[in-house]
C-alpha cells in the first residue's frame, strides 16, 4: 500500500523536526553540480536542504533465483512477469534520487496539468506514469486482479493462511507478525519488503500488507506499475522526518534513461545485500533464536 498521507512541518507551520535522529543525522556537502540547475525554486532548494539532503535510499536488492526454483517467492515472480524487477537493480545514484523527491510536481495526476505525468529533474522534464514503469520493467496488465480492500476479504481467512494455523485468528498480537508467517511466505515477505511495498521496518506489519501478501501467494497479479506510482508520488508529497527514500534503483534507471545528467564527481552507491538462500537462512537463524529453537536449512539451500 502506498505510505498514509501526513502532514509535512512546513505544511503544520513548524521548522524542520528537531528531535534526536535529526541532530545526529549527517548531511552531504553540496557536490560539485557542472552547472546543472538543481532546484525549481528557492523554496524547494530550502526544503531540500532542511530535509531532503539527509534521507537516507533503500535499495531494491536482486533475487537469486536459482536459490528459489521450486519456491513459492519464484512462483509467484513468474505468474506476475517480475523478472526484471527480481533482477540485478540499476545503480543508485542517491544525491539525483533526493533531488527528484525534493522537485516532484505536486500536479503529476492533475489531468488538467500542463506537466501531468512529468516531473521536473535537473534543468528538464521527464516522465514519470504508471506506463513508464511498466515499461522500465517490461511488464503487461493482463490478468491483473485488484487488491480487495480490509472490509472485502475476511481477514481470518487471510491470518490462517498466512500463519499456516488454524488458530492464528484472532491475532495474539495488535498487527501480523514476520516470525510468524509460514517459512515459504516470509521468503516472499522480504522481497515484497524491498521490491514491491518497500518498508524499513518488516517485523510487525498492517493488515494492508497482509492482505497483499495473501494476494500475490495466490497467485493473483496486481497492477504494479500503477502502485508503485501510487506509492511514490504519496512518499513524495507527504514525507516527514522520519521517512526512508524507496524505489531509488527504479528512480535513478528511469532518469538516466531520460538524459537527466549525472555531476563530474556523481557516484553509485554499492549496491544492495542479494536476497538469496543464506540471507533467507540467516532469517530463519535469528527468528529461531528469538524461540529458543532450531533453525532447518533454508529453500535450495544444503547447510554444511
């Protein structure tokens, strides 16, 4: 689900949040930018710097999918067409990927806007739509079935299934638990944590998540350019203090494809951890010490 809309300080008329995180949280010299115009206006230059220049950018990271060849995770990558977006990411370049959060057009889905589905990245306007992530991603639209909302599904159904019990419901817990999911379902949990409804914190999850991941164990394919264009424009006119940068692969592919120009002294970052067997393994190790019992090798995985 795209990132509930809050309320930036600027819009509750309050300076840039001052608590803990923020004091110690370093922010970049300004690089070295070969002429190329950065921000829009003095404001979004303003804004950028109190807080755009500081977030930090989650990676999309790439499924080793030799590791998950008889795995549900790679089930349902084949039913959805996913293969680009379980492969190696594009290189994330994070000063453009801020910058592109910080000039987002508010105006993108205005149908009478003179720039709808553009925004505006270093001196020009590129496109941004759910057809150009399809695109980026070489994905179709056929046999998409829509995401049921809470009060559509019974949610009961949704907790036995994914919990493998049936018990699981009520919940023991206010929110779905990550350690508690089936083995299968928490292979799939952390890719969809990164890829697909990216979040920085997947131990305890809503029930929008629960539900999407129901969903796609299914086998039933959701429109995805359409969400992460969801999800992104909601992170980008709504961002707070606390937010984390996502999609930034995605991001930093799609502007360089449209010759959005990169500084002289503009690095990648190393890329993302691989989701594979070990990391899934070593999941499984501190969800099992966290119960006091044994771990079992992960999918596609002979332990030694």
């Amino acid at each position: 689900m795209p990132p509930k809309r809050k309320a930036t300080a600027h819009e509750k008329g309050k300076g840039p949040v001052s608590g803990s995180s923020s004091r110690t949280r370093h922010v970049a010299e300004p690089p070295d930018d070969g002429g190329i115009p950065r921000f829009r206006t003095d404001e979004i230059e303003e804004c950028y710097t109190k807080s755009w220049a500081s977030k930090a950018c989650h990676k999309e990271c790439q499924v080793a999918r030799e590791d998950f060849s008889h795995h549900l995770l790679e089930r349902v990558i084949q039913h959805c067409g996913w293969h680009k977006v379980a492969d190696a990411p594009h290189a994330v370049y994070p000063t453009l990927v801020r910058e592109f959060f910080a000039n987002f057009n508010p105006d993108i889905d205005v149908p009478e806007s003179s720039h709808r589905y553009k925004t505006w990245v270093r001196g020009q306007w590129i496109r941004f739509s759910p057809t150009m992530i399809d695109k980026y991603y070489e994905l179709t639209r056929t046999e998409v079935v829509p995401l049921p909302a809470p009060h559509e599904i019974d949610l009961a159904l949704v907790a036995r299934f994914l919990y493998g019990r049936d018990d699981a419901w009520p919940l023991a817990t206010p929110r779905f638990m990550h350690d508690q999911l089936t083995r299968e379902l928490r292979a799939l949990h952390i890719f969809v944590s990164s890829n697909i409804n990216p979040t920085r914190q997947r131990t305890r999850f809503t029930e929008h998540r629960a539900i999407l991941l129901h969903h796609l164990a299914r086998l039933r394919k959701i429109d995805l350019g359409t969400h992460i264009f969801e999800f992104v424009r909601e992170l980008a006119t709504a961002m707070d203090s606390q937010r984390t940068i996502h999609f930034s692969c995605l991001i930093s592919g799609l502007c360089l494809a449209q010759g959005v120009s990169l500084f002289p002294t503009e690095e990648a970052d190393p890329p993302a951890a691989l989701l594979n067997a070990r990391s899934v393994e070593n999941s499984e190790t501190k969800i099992a010490a966290r119960r006091g019992g044994r771990v079992h090798a992960a999918p596609g995985h002979a332990r030694r």
